[in-house]
C-alpha cells in the first residue's frame, strides 16, 4: 500500500506573544551607552509601548513552535496553481545574506557600491535575454505593481501622443490583480469572454477595439494554463488602432527558451521573479515584479535607471518621459539577488526548466482527468484546471477536495479561481517535483475523488489531521478581530 | 542539475503517458511565429562555487560597516540585528510558504501576522494595522488612495519636509487619475508651515512625516487640528519607526491613518529592499483599508485559530472594485519586524530609542563645536541636518567615512548641508573619529 | 485552564534515504571538470557505490521533514538531569561559522593561524578563572574523554614517581562514564557507597584509601544535585594517602562564581563544554570536555599546548611527561569557539547564572515533593532527583510518567539514573527556563501524579500524541537491525 | 542578559516558595572553604555587538580560501559544502536535542543516524558502523582496543604509514594497559612492508591506513591475508573515505574492522574539529563495537519506528564493563556527513572522486615536469608527497600559498618532502599558478 505523507504527531501549542513573558525581560543586546543622557522636551515624550518583554529563549520557542504549524515548499509537494511554487534554493538565500549586499546602503555614492549597481545592471540583461524583450525595469515590488507600472506606461505613452484613452480590455480570465492595477491607473475595465478553448478569440477583440481603449491585458500563458494561440492577430488588432498590449508575465515558468515574448507582439510585460525565478515566497512575499517593455516604450520606464559608462555603473533619472517612482528606493534588491543567482545557476537551461514544468502539469492533467472532470480537453502549458462537475452528484465541493488533501500530507491546488471554471481546481507542478512526488499527488486524488462517492464525510470534515481544523471565515469577517 | 529531478527514464515513461515524443512537441501548440528561434544567450550554467566566487567578488564592493563609517539614514537605517531573529526568519517552514490562504496549513504565518498587526496598533496607537505593504513610500500612496476614498475629496497636502522618494511615488500614483497634490512649505526650524492648508478645497488629506526627512519631530497634533479643521482626514508617515519606542505615537494625536516603512525593525538595509509598507488606521475605515489583513477566529471545535479575512476589499475577489491591487506583500519582513519587536521588547525599545537619541545628540553637539553648525532647531530622533560643504563630505569619503547626504540635490536651497544619521551602532570613539577628521 | 503545549497536528512522513531518488539525479553541485581524466589500475577501481542519488529538493524535504519528528530545547522546556539544557545561543552558531574559523586547516603555519591559537589561549585562561585551576588542555572531545585524559595524568603522575596504582575509588552516585573511563586506563574501580545524605561520608574513604589507590573520582556537585560537603576532608584523606583527587564537573553550570573548584582540594577535573558553556548538543554531540589541573600536573596535559611568546602563539610538544595526544588535532575547536563566545558574552554573570539554576531547581524540588517522593530531602544544587515510591501503589513507573509528560509537550526528565535512586526521576532545569516554563512543567507533573492514581492505564500508553507510540525496544535489541 | 529570563519579582517569588532570603543563602550547603572568595574575574559582558567584532577581529587572521591556497591535506581537507546542506544541520530541532534517548520525541535524529550507519555500511562495505566516535584517531584507538578485546591478545601492528597523530593517540590510549605496539615500516613505493607481520606473537590486530599517510593506496587485501594467516584481525583506517566512491572498499578486502575520520563528508575543517570518528564492522562482533547503535523497531500500533539499541556495551548500562567510555559522540556530524552523502549521491560521489585524482594527478605531472619528482610510485587519490625543499616552501608561504605539509617533523627521512593535497576545490589555473610561482 501507498504510503502517503499526511500523519498527525506532536505539534505544540504557544500563546500569543503578549500572553508570555515579563516585564523587564529583554531578547536583544541593547549597546553599551557610552554617551551621556540628554533630558527630552517633556512634550514630546509617549507611554512607554506597550509591548511584551520576552528572554532570547521565549522568543526563539515562539517562533520555532509557529514555524511548525506552516507548510511550505520545503515540506512537500506544493502545487498551488498561478504560483509556481517551485524549490527556493538555499544558496541564493546566502547570496542575499552577504554583508557586502545586506549592509549596503541605498545611497551609497556610486563608487561606493558597484557591485550592487552592476548586478541589477545584469539581471536586466538577462531578463531582457530571456523575455526577448529590449528594456527592463526592476523596481515593482510584486507583480501587480509590475502591473500598475504597465498600465502607467501604456497611460504615459498615450498621454505623450496627446491621448486620453480610458479603457482597457481585461480578459474574463485574468487575475484580480490585472483589473484592480487597471483601475487603480483609472482605467474603466473591457470584460471580454474567453472562448471554449479557454483563450480570446480575435473576433472578440475585433469587436471591442476602438479608439477609447488603451490596449489589452493578456496573461500568456494565460491562467486556464493555455497559450493565447492567437496572441499575434490580438496584437495586431490592438496595434492598428493605436493600442498596446500588455501581456502577465507570470507564468513565464511555462515558456522559457520557448516563446521569444517580443515575437508574441506585446509591448509590456512583467515577471514575478518570486514565481519563474525561485525567490521564496516568505508566506506571501516579498517579491519583485519586473517589467520589460520594448524600445518604443523604454523612455517611459520608472526611474532612477542603472546605466553604465566606460565601466562604471551610476543611476540615472534623466527620462523626462518616465512616469516617475513606483519604489522608495530601487525595488526588492534582496529578491534580485536571489533571482540573478538563480538565473546564473541554471544558464540556458532554463529551457529544460519550462520543459519539466510542462511535461509534469500534462502528466498531472493526463491522468487526473480520468477522474475529475478537466475543464478544457487540451494540452497545457504549467498548469491544468478541472472543474467540480463531477463533485456535485456527491454533494462535495472542490474546497472539501483541497482540504482531504492535506491529510495526505499535500498542500491543496488553488480553488475557485479562474473564475471562468465552476469549482476550479487549478494545479501547476513545477519542474522542481519529482515523477515521484507526482505519482503520490495523483493517487492522493483517485483515492480522494472515491472518498467522494463513498464517504463524502469524509471531504466535508477534512482536513482532520492538521493542528486546526476547518476555521470559521465567515464570523471572522462578521465581527472582525484583527489586533490584540 | 541539482533542481531538476527528471531522469532521462522519467521524461520517457512521462512522455508517453501524455502522448508526447519529446519535450519540444508538448509545445506544439505555440504558434510558429511565437517561437523563439535560437537558444538563451545565458552565461553559466554556473556550478555552487562558481556562484559563491562571483557573487562574493561583486557583494565585495559596496561600502559597508566595519570597514566603512555610513552616516547615511534618509529612509533606510543601519539598526543592530539579533542572531536570533535572522535564524528564525531563515526557517523554511515561514520563508517557503505562500500567503496563507490554506489557513489549516498556515497557522503559524497567520498567527505570527496577527501578532504584527496588533504590535504595530499598540506602537502606533492605531486600531487596525494591515499585514504589510511593498514598502514606506508605497504604503504613503496607498494612505493618501484610502483617503481619498474615504473623504471623496481630491485634494491632499503633503509637507514638502517628507521623504522626497515618497512624494515622488505618491505623485507616480496619482498622476494618471487627475487628483491634485499640494505641497506644504517648511519652516526655519525643519518642521512643515501648517498655515498653507487653511482654506484649501477639496481637501481630503493632510499628510506629515515625522520624524521628518530632515529628522524632526513634527507637532501632529497640531497637523490633525488643521487637518481636521478642513474637514480632510490627518495622515502621518515615517521612515524611522523606532523613534516611537520615546515619542508620542501618533494614534494618541489624532492621526487617522498613519503609514511608513518598517525596515529598521531588524531588516538589513540590502540596498533599499526589501522594506516593510506599514499602514494602520481606524475600525471606521477598516473597509477602505487596503492589503490583507488576519484575524482571529475558531476552529470547528472551537479552537483559537487565524485566518485571512475582509478579503471582499481585496483583488482576488473585487476584482477592479478593490481598495488596492496589491496581491504579494512584504509578508516575510512583517514576520521580521515582529520578531525583533518580540526580541527587543517594550522596556528594550524605549532604551533603544533613547541610545539612538542621545548618540545623535552627542554628535549634534560635536559637530556645533567643531564648526558644523545644526541647521534646524526643531527636535530631532537620530538624523538632524548640518552645515558641510561638499568638499568637506568628499574628502571624508577618502577616508571611508560617508558624512550623510548632501542635501542640495534634493533641496537645492540646502546646497552645502548633509543629513546625518546616528543609531546605536556608532559608538563615540567612531563619532570622535569622524570629528578628529572634520577638525583636520 | 492552563493551556499545556502539546497538541497533536499534522506532521509528515518520510521514507529512508534509498526508499527515495532515482539514479541519475545530483543534488550536489560538482565542479567543472578542467583537468583531463587519466586511466586508473583496473584492481584499484570499485563498485559504484550503492548510495541512492536525490535531487536538492529531495534532501531538503528528507531532512525539514525528520527535523519536525524532534525535540530540542528550541522546541519548550528540557529538564533531563545530567545533561545542563540550557539555551543554546544563535550567535554562537555564527562564530563557529565564519570563514577563517570553519575554513582554517589545523596544519596552518602558525604565523597564518593566530585568531584560532590566540582563542584556544585565551579560553584556557577563562577555564582557569572559572574553576580556578591552574592549567587547561582543550583537547578532550567530550567529557568521557575528559575523563580517561585525567585518568591517564593520574597514572603518570604516579608513574613519574615509579608507582603503579592500579585501583580507583568510585561513588555508586558517578555517571556511567566515570567506571568506564576508569577501565579504559587498566585501572580497577573500587565502589564506594553514598550516605542517607546523598554524599560521600569521609569515614568510607578512609577506610578505603590505601597505596594501591591511585585516587578517587568525585563528581562535585554530583549527580543527587547534591554538593560534596566532606571533600576537604576526602580530597585531605586521598592526598595524604599518596593518592590524587579527580573530580567530575560535568555539573559545574550550579556552581560558577560561587565555589572555587582548586579550593575543594581536587587535582583534576574536567567540564563539559556543551552542558555548562552552552554548546548545543547536536543530539548527542560533538561536545568537549577540557581537562583543568593544579599546577603539579600541568607537565602531564596532553600535546600539543598552546603557549605564547612575544604575543605570537605557537603550539608546544614538548612536554616530556605528557600522556600524549587524545585527538587527532587539538579537540573541538568549533564548539571552543561556542564556549567562548558564552563565556564573553556572560563575563561575571556566570554566577547568576548559577544561582537561577540553582534556585529552579530548588523552585521545582519544593513544589513537586507535595507530590512526589524526593529522595534526599534537602536543598539542592542544580538538579533534584525523585523517586517512584509513591508511584509503586498504582502499579505505575518512572518510565510511565515521564513518557505521558510528552503529552503536555514537555521533555522528559531523566529516569533511572542516579541508580541510588530508585526509580530516579531527575530533573535539571537550567537558568534559562522561566518561571513560567517551570511552572507549567511543575503543574503538568502534579496532573501525571493524579492520573497515576486516577487514569494509570493513560501513562502506561503514553505518550498518545507523538509521531509513534511507545517502541519494542526489547525486539530491538533481540534481532538488530542495524542497516538498511 | 537576554539568555536570563528571571525578573527581580520571580526571584523573589521563587526565593519564597523555596524557603531563602537571597540566592546566595541557596548555597548555605557548600562549606565555607570551598567558597570563591572574589568575583570572577572576567571580561565582559559583551553585547552581541561587541562580541560580533571581536570574534571577526579574530577569524581574520588565519589563512583561508580565497586569499590563501592551501595545498593541506593529511587528514583534514578542503572539500565543497553545499548551502542546502549547512541550511539543514542548522535546524534547531537537529542541534539543540540531546542524546535520543527518548525515542518517540527523537525520530528525527535516530531515522538520520540509522540512515547514517546504512550509507556508511554501504560506502565501506561492511556490516554494522556505529553512530559516531570523536574522530578517525580515536576510532582507530578504539578499533584496536576492540581488536584486543574479540582476539584476546595484547599486540597491535601499525603500518608506520599511518597518520602520525592517530599513532599517537593509539599509544595513549595503550599506554596504561600494557598492550604491545609494533609498527610496520613503509617500502619505497609509499606502501606498507607486510612481511613483518609474520611470526609476531600475541598479534591481535595489523593495521593499515588507506589511502594512507602519504596518499598511497595500500594492498588491502593482502594486509588482510598477512593478518588473518597470523591469526590476526584486519583492521583499516582512512582519513578521506571520498577515495571509496572511486576505489575498492575496505569490506570487499576482507577487512574485519574499518575505522576513520569522516571530516570529508560536509564538514569544515574548523581547525581539526569537531570531526567525524567512523568505526565498523562485524555482525558477529557487534557486542564488541564500542559506541551507540540505532535498531530498527515498530511501536505499538506496529509502526516503523527507530531506537538506540544493544545499550548493554555501553557505560550507562555497564559501566566499568562497558566496551567503551563513550557517551556524547559526535552524533550532529555524522547527520551531517549523512545529509552530505544524500546530497552528492552515489552518481555524483563516484564522480568527485574522480575528480579528485584526476586533478591530483594533473598536479603530480606538472610538478614532476617543474622539477619537483613525487616520492613514492604507489597509486594515489588526491595526495601525494614530492620533493620541495623548505626554503621554497617558505617562498611560497609569502605568496600565501601553502604548498603542502613539509614531511621533515613526522619522518626525519623525508626532509625536504611535502605532502600535497589536491581536491575538487583547486582549479587548473591556480595549480598552474603554483607551478608558475615555483619555476620562478
Ligand atoms: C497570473 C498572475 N498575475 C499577477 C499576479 C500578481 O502578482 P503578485 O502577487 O506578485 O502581485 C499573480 C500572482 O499570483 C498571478 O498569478
Ligand atoms: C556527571 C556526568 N559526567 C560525565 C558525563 C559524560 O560526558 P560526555 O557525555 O560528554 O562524555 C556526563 C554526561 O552526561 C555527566 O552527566
């Protein structure tokens, strides 16, 4: 009989910071005073913060015992669709670490800190290699600001024309954050439908095109996990009424050495380097979300840019076009470094990469869909999405799925979205999961997918394993507690 | 290639079961026009150690403690950081996982995140504080947004004495929607002229920082009473939270939304990122309030648990009707803050801030003395604004001391003045160098 | 209700090393070959080794995965008598770490390895202090191997004055390592029994003590948590009988800054660095045991010493009554480093560290002897020993107890040991345990002592919440297993 | 102090319940002349800080990969370590556990260290390694003392090509019982002259260390015949076990016991330790093997679960008739050469090992062609001794290469001979700056 991961042993309880520890306690070395005291205008001066006072040891316990209750990538197979949720490596955590980065400065002199410069100088290089795209800009935090960068360059660029235009076409497909960044750059939001192979017809496109619109947001590969097949025709729609297109870059994982992205005829794009470049996710960031655009855009790019001159890096922030800032400094350095690491370990294999992930996310669909019911019968790129169709007879829903799994000691695919599925369940296995690892996922989900039909219970309760069962959302959101 | 654990044999029995005959074919159905034609121009791939060569050789140049004396602060500290705390961070368990959505299998990052909420309410003083931002300028446009949805008015004020890259950012942010940004002078003594908001229309927000770009304490107060006066809600910023380990906070001065950067909380300054976007607020406004938040809840037998709630003013699920975009956060370095806040205490706190003020102080009173007169009066934390020509700040970088930031790039009316930065980690021997040198 | 710490939740299985991978996959970075393969005598070649070939990502999960199967002092509260569980700081960690401390090969020129000399010096220098002995050698790699190495002095200091002793007095209160480390050195171990007070009466050692008695091994305080009150006397009796005065400080952490070791008239003792000074204990080691004497005995230290001269270090061999090497270098150099680092970073506050163990461990004593039966009524030093008298009637063992302490998410204490004991439940709760931890500890060990009465069958099955249940040690042991 | 977590108020509650005015008065027991009269007189405390500074201060100084290249080997060397692997011994549940002798709370530590002697078994082809010694000199003291024991008989022969500290340590550790030691010459080739073996009485053990001090690899399987037709057991040593990914084991040689340092195996050189003492052997003989054992098992409900086992040899247990002292082992490394060997492979060990040789030998031609002939013939791994004469080595010291261990110190017939060591660390083009540097 299969083994599976899922058991359940000693897990420890730990209070909340303020239910330990005692006033006068102190976990960190306060330095020596070696100067003199200087007395306060009494004005100014507050209660002293009320915080908890914990020993090094109290606080260590604390943390250590709540590490124990997370599940991460390092603890098992992790395939939560649209986050590439692939193996962090642990050398680049160690590149980040080094004095010579951690320590820096942000406003070093120039001479003072090439090496930094120079690294991001290099990143742009390579994310500009592997994208095909001709500039880069690393300074979005995440992807959606990466995003609300696009949408702010599309907007500047008309602008620069003498243009207003206030909508943006966002396909049904999309990711929350693209129509949220939209608005957020005061755009009205064009829904269009995907087709019945999941992707956007050009005839729709055709239809929703004019001159009020300041181009399309396509996520290519898109979030059903298909390649926008007809992404050249979108483009060329777009472009011949003076739009432009912004394609979501973050599943990249999918196409690396693959699809030259500037041949797919966009103009923008960004990367989640915490997604296709292994950063860690840190339980829901930080990460960075770089945007590449192509020449004609480049002028517009956020500033301060790294150049280079006779060898020697400085920044400069000489665009007049650009739309300015979106980062206090220059973006999630620490998360460069990791990327760049990453990315200079894996050289042009980096294509086998996107390979892997392919091959497993077709190996997962392939076999899985003998048993739940795919919602679009067609090869994929990184992931695969089936639907509850099969779930309903039994009275189950795909939440119940995904939380059985967890007693298999799996973390759950992503559910319910994209929304253009009932009951989505959305699986992306990186190339960082093993056949292995696979093969126990899958069978976790036959045996899960029988559980429905004979033991429905079952689902509806899980997960049992895990130190808190299911949680009750709905009171948290009725009378919300949020601090204590 | 140690991440890839595809053997040969696999991709076979892999293949065929998906009806493949290679790994090229599974693309079949990219257009042929998407293709990439040649292979990755990619340097490496680069073996572990050649990697550790190469990133050691570049991490080799920037200037940095013990070698360099750093004056800088402007935004980004240099603040002692326990062992202790960066070993916790590095646990996998916390750095690999994603934003706990799945809260049965994330307990501990959602138990850690309310815990930073509720530290940062009690620091600020504030009911309700997010799970993070992208970082201190992010966070001020994501307040002066709330602020503006929250007041329907168009209109905000912001002190000219703040962070010039926050300004900056703020602007990046409302410039495509037309809202309109009033910029509130300074006065002799570094804090901003309050007088300017009366009268302005349309006002939804006034917003000071403080300490403030120049390190002064700014009367909030005072800024709320204007504020207020207008009917506009009172914002406050920082870039220095550890300031409120001694001053008063500004929930108890009648802020209504206070927002800043949090990377002196045990982040290393990593050449500016990551930081930590902080922003609180009140209940009131709890539906305008952007980014995730984590509360508290129980189990189906009744257990204490966490999880994400209020996410109908999120992306995922309102879609373009959202507070905010924002999805990633900076969840990692809200878990960073809370754990040097867990280490260092309430009582360790206010000695802490008390140090950095006192250091400041003793170079403040050196530099009077040694012909470097202090430009502002106002009350200062650990950074203050001095008289020192460039040349001066030049000669001592030769001597691997970075004497601040030479402000006239950013105020040119400052030309010849340096915003200096002490914490904790200067001791006075270095700061008596750094006069020895000055004096010479 | 008081909210113990443990729980149960999930936690993952794993299989054996082999039981994974697949051959083929790496997870190790191999260097760029650069030099060409030369042809090797057929005879000389072996099999490929059977080790089975992981991927990073496979061995990351193997191990996070059994690491969660574990309890360290990380983990919550470790009172195992005996064994000094304090906290184990993370700074210390970190020196150990670094480069020119890791990286330094121990056949350095001496000119290029001065930080690593100039540290085992001083650290002797600090030993010295601490004890108040008169000479130091690093080198013994735990504190049984302290132990032999002051055997093996003793018998060359007799030696050295053409005398063969051939027996040892020993306690029936010594650790187990004591008898052993005797018998290594050829000599023959001499029991002596403890009185109703827990201690050695000096009338037993005079009658005892005679000249083919190389001398006496005390452990001080000793393993009843109880200090030696006669040694004066005992140590006057040895001496005057020609014999020599060992002492075990493996308990040194209850006495630091209060006793002056050289003043309780022994000649050679040895401490354990990982127990008193901090050093983690790795689950079972490496430690360091150093070995301090009074200056008679310092030409019989092992070689090769650190001395200075003109402020530059060099190591010294010659030493021509020197019992030799006991290691192949100069000992645990890593864990040196540790130990030095705690000593800096207490300096004096040793001694309060001292005194909080000492007054835990009295706390515990005087609130669980209500329920408990101590055996040797009386104030403690660092630990305190109970017996399973009052545990008899409800047909329950020390064992039983203890395991169902799990259950409150607690370490076990340390059973049957001290074997004077019957039934010995040992207990040493280090200074950095807290109040609060102690009285947790304290409450959960009064529920156990009802439950004996009350639920017996509940501790004969515990612990219910770990990974697995009690295990078949005895089948174990019957037909080994010992290799996979 | 933050590793204190006592407050004034808990002593003195604590103080009550035990029945004492002070902490000093908790010590009332200990007579009065066994009192420290004075404070400690110690440095410090210092903060972290301060420490941090202090310990670099010191880490400076000795000479290091990549400013210095050292060519050391002779029982310590410069092998790789990948970061996943320090990442994961620095879980705290791994480190800061104690001795398993609890096992339902310690199936991490015993499934690893089962794992642990299952590799080992695997690597050296024998039948029971226990789960560590101190290091390889004190295995090898061990060995033969476990040789003594099964023969019941008091002569031990070394190869005098053995490690000259773990000869030592031998000597030690015999020293007070009385067994006899016989030490067997080396022949010109580097190799162990076995004849002498013959006709020595009371012979419980021959020895052989291989690949041995000088590199060679010894004719094991003969050193097994000349020890078993004495009636002798077959003992060998190693101290790089990495020379069995490449050559023939110890075990399939016939050897009755195995015994080494496993430093090689992820672990830094650290300045000679903590190292890895490895030891196997037998089953037949496994009530003679010192140190513990892990014993696969099932817990009650039948579960696979883990135990330490045969406890019966050991001192807890026997005391004075224990088969050994040992208590604390060296348990975190042998996780670690585990976690090393799970991480290279059996693949990828076969290949380092190759690695090794091939640079080694690219070095020997090289030296050999500059004028530096190798010593012995014998086939090699990735040490060998050549001719250098100390002035050149001392050049060499001044462009901070250290050009191998010069031999004069432990055999006075090899002045002027170094022993050099080549692993998969050195590149070609610093092998061809040594060779630069030495031409020059
Ligand atoms: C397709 C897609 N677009 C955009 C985003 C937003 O990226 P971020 O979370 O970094 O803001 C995500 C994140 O999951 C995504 O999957
Ligand atoms: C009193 C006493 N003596 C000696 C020892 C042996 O020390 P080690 O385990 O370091 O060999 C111990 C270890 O627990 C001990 O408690």
């Amino acid at each position: 009989m299969t083994q599976f991961s899922g058991a359940t042993g000693l897990v420890l309880n730990e209070p909340l910071l303020w239910e330990k520890g005692r006033k006068g306690r102190c976990g960190m070395s306060l330095p020596a005073r070696d100067v003199d005291s200087v007395p306060i205008p009494e004005e100014l001066v507050g209660e002293k913060p009320d915080l908890p006072d914990l020993s090094e040891v109290d606080v260590i316990r604390h943390y250590t015992r709540l590490s124990q209750w997370n599940f991460g990538v390092d603890t098992g197979t992790y395939p939560l669709g649209s986050c590439t949720m692939k193996y962090n490596p642990k050398i680049n955590d160690k590149q980040a670490r080094l004095a010579g980065f951690a320590g820096a400065h942000p406003l070093l002199p120039e001479e003072f800190c090439q090496g930094a410069l120079r690294l991001m100088f290099e990143l742009e290089g390579l994310l500009a290699e592997i994208t095909g795209m001709d500039a880069v800009s690393l300074q979005p935090a995440a992807g959606a600001q990466g995003e609300l960068t696009g949408m702010l360059i599309i907007n500047a660029y008309h602008a620069s024309r003498g243009k207003r235009r206030s909508r943006i076409i966002v396909p049904d497909t999309a990711h929350g954050t693209n129509p949220a960044s939209a608005a957020l750059c005061g755009l009205d939001v064009v829904k269009v439908k995907s087709n019945e192979r999941g992707i956007i017809a050009p005839e729709v496109i055709d239809r929703t095109m004019d001159e009020s619109v300041a181009g399309i947001m396509v996520t290519n590969p898109n979030t059903l996990g298909l390649f926008e097949e007809h992404i050249l025709e979108i483009a060329g729609i777009v472009h011949s009424r003076g739009g432009l297109v912004y394609c979501d870059g973050a599943n990249m994982n999918a196409v690396m050495g693959m699809v030259d992205m500037s041949a797919t005829g966009i103009d923008v794009l960004h990367l989640n380097l915490h997604k296709t470049f292994s950063t860690p996710h840190g339980g829901g960031g930080p990460g960075a979300g770089p945007v590449c655009v192509r020449a004609h855009l480049e002028p517009f790019l956020p500033g301060p840019r790294v150049i280079v001159r006779d060898g020697r890096y400085s920044l400069s922030e000489d665009s007049p076009l650009s739309i300015g800032r979106v980062h206090g400094w220059y973006g999630s350095f620490g998360i460069m470094v990791r990327a760049y690491s990453y990315i200079l370990s894996m050289g042009p294999e980096l294509k086998r990469a996107s390979q892997l992930a392919v091959l497993n996310a077709n190996y997962v669909k392939e076999r899985l869909k003998k048993v739940y019911h795919l919602a679009y019968d067609r090869p994929c790129m990184h992931e695969c999405v089936f639907s509850d169709r099969s779930l309903k007879e039994h009275r189950v829903t795909s939440l119940d799925v995904v939380k059985r799994l967890m007693d298999y000691g799996i973390h759950p695919p992503t559910v319910y979205f994209p929304l253009v599925v009932s009951g989505a369940i959305m699986i992306e296995p990186p190339e960082t999961e093993s056949k292995q690892d696979l093969d126990l996922f899958i069978e976790a989900m036959e045996i899960i997918a029988e559980e429905a039909a004979s033991q429905p219970d079952l689902l509806r309760s899980a997960p049992s394993k895990t130190k808190v069962r299911r949680l009750d959302e709905t009171s948290a959101a009725r009378s919300p507690c949020l601090a204590g | 290639m140690r991440y890839l654990p595809h053997t040969d044999d696999e991709i076979r029995e892999m293949l065929e079961v998906v009806g493949n005959r290679d790994l090229d074919e599974l693309f079949a159905g990219v257009p042929e026009g998407c293709r990439r034609k040649e292979a990755l121009r990619l340097p490496g791939p680069l073996t572990e150690w050649e990697l550790n060569e190469h990133m050691a050789a570049l991490a080799r140049e920037p200037a940095v403690s013990p070698d360099y004396q750093v004056y800088l602060g402007a935004g980004s500290y240099e603040h002692h950081i326990p062992e202790s705390v960066s070993y916790l961070l590095g646990r996998s368990e916390f750095s690999t996982s994603y934003t706990p959505y799945q809260p049965e299998v994330s307990q501990g990052t959602l138990q850690a995140i309310y815990e930073y909420q509720s530290l940062m309410c009690r620091l600020l003083g504030m009911e309700v504080a997010n799970a993070s931002l992208y970082d201190g300028a992010s966070a001020l446009a994501e307040a002066v947004l709330m602020a503006i949805r929250i007041t329907g008015k168009g209109t905000v004020a912001l002190s000219n004495a703040i962070n010039p890259s926050y300004r900056q950012v703020v602007r990046t942010y409302l410039s495509p929607t037309g809202y309109a940004v009033k910029e509130l002078p300074y006065l002799q003594d570094g804090r901003t002229d309050m007088t300017s908001v009366q009268g302005v229309t349309d006002l939804a927000a006034v917003v000071l920082q403080s300490p403030n770009f120049f390190g002064c304490v700014e009367e909030l107060q005072q800024g709320a009473q204007a504020a207020h006066s207008e009917g506009a809600l009172f914002v406050t910023a920082f870039s220095e939270p550890l300031a409120y380990g001694l001053f008063k906070n500004p929930g108890g001065q009648d802020a209504d939304i206070v927002c800043g950067e949090g990377q002196s909380f045990g982040m290393p300054r990593s050449f500016g990122g990551p930081g930590l976007g902080i922003l609180a607020g009140r209940m009131a406004h709890v539906r305008n309030l952007p980014g995730r938040l984590v509360g508290l809840t129980k189990d189906l037998d009744g257990k204490r648990g966490f999880v994400l709630t209020l996410a109908t003013r999120e992306q995922h699920i309102r879609r373009e009707k959202a507070t905010s975009n924002i999805c990633t956060n900076n969840s990692l370095c809200a878990l960073n803050a809370a754990m040097y806040l867990a280490s260092v205490g309430g009582t360790g706190l206010r000695e802490l801030a008390l140090l950095n003020r006192d250091k400041c102080e003793y170079l403040k009173r050196e530099l009077t003395a040694a012909g470097f007169p202090v430009t502002f009066s106002g009350p200062t934390f650990n950074e203050f604004v001095c008289e020192l020509p460039s040349a001066v700040h030049r000669r001592l970088l030769q001597k691997k001391i970075v004497a601040g930031l030479p402000l006239g790039r950013y105020y040119p009316e400052l030309e010849g003045h340096s915003l200096i930065c002490v914490t904790e980690v200067r001791t006075r021997a270095q700061m008596d160098t750094l006069i020895k040198e000055l004096r010479s």
